[in-house]
C-alpha cells in the first residue's frame, strides 16, 4: 500500500473527505522519519508555504483534531494558550525549550521511575507524561 492510500484511509477513518489539501497535511504529518510536533499555526504555515496558496485554518483545525480524535495525533498542553501535536502517539516525555518554543522528545530511559505518592478516590493512573521546560544560556 502507498502513502497515498494510507493517507486517504486515515482521512476517511477519521470521518473526513480525502481531499488534495487533507492529503497534503497527511504527508506533511505522516510521511517523514521523525517525530513531528507542532501548533496548528505552525502546521497551517508550513503547509501553506509548500502549496504555495492560502489553506483554510478550519481545515487544519478540523483535519488535525479529527486525527487526534481518531488516535493518530497527541495533544500535548504546554500552558493555557499553547498546545502541541505530536504524531508520535506513545507515552513519552518532553523537553520543552521556552525560549525557541522547541518540543523535543525525551526517551524513557533518560527518565528515572517517577513514583506517585497521592491517590484520588475511584481513579486510577492512566500514565504519567513528564515535560521538562528548558531556557536557553544566555
């Protein structure tokens, strides 16, 4: 199976049409190497600079929160205006640089055993995400 195809069924299990700028954003998240974390202002951009024409931000929006609705995408909530994407949807940890902005993975074994000592009543701990704000040395 190509992109392409993966691509369109990814759109179509995430209740979207498979159009020329829903494929486009599909390869922008899906089709690289690495991990790749994001704002949708920062997608939106990216995406319009290589279409080399205006992308509606609903359609990103839209596009972006279906994906992570349906578990392609996680949000990953830096302050109460900031939020990330991250197309690597394992539970892993966060360097986060306050100065650039940057979201940079940080692996398990870079992190000791984080140990809980508080329970809440009827809850159980789903999983534990840890992201370390960083600056630069100035």
């Amino acid at each position: 199976m190509n992109n392409n195809q993966i691509f369109v069924k990814k759109l179509r299990s995430s209740g979207l049409r498979p159009t020329k700028q829903r494929l486009h954003i599909c390869k922008v998240l899906f089709d690289r190497k690495d991990t790749f974390h994001f704002t949708i202002n920062d997608l939106a951009d990216l995406v319009q600079r290589q279409l080399n024409k205006k992308i509606s931000l609903a359609t990103i929006y839209n596009t972006v929160h279906a994906f992570k609705k349906k578990g392609y995408l996680k949000e990953i909530s830096i302050n109460s205006d900031k939020n990330y994407f991250d197309t690597n949807i394992s539970n892993h940890h966060h360097f986060f640089n306050e100065g650039t902005n940057e979201l940079i993975d940080l692996k398990d074994k870079d992190v000791g055993r984080i140990k809980i000592k508080k329970n809440i009543p009827g809850k159980k701990i789903k999983f534990i995400e840890v992201i370390v704000k960083i600056a630069n040395n100035n």
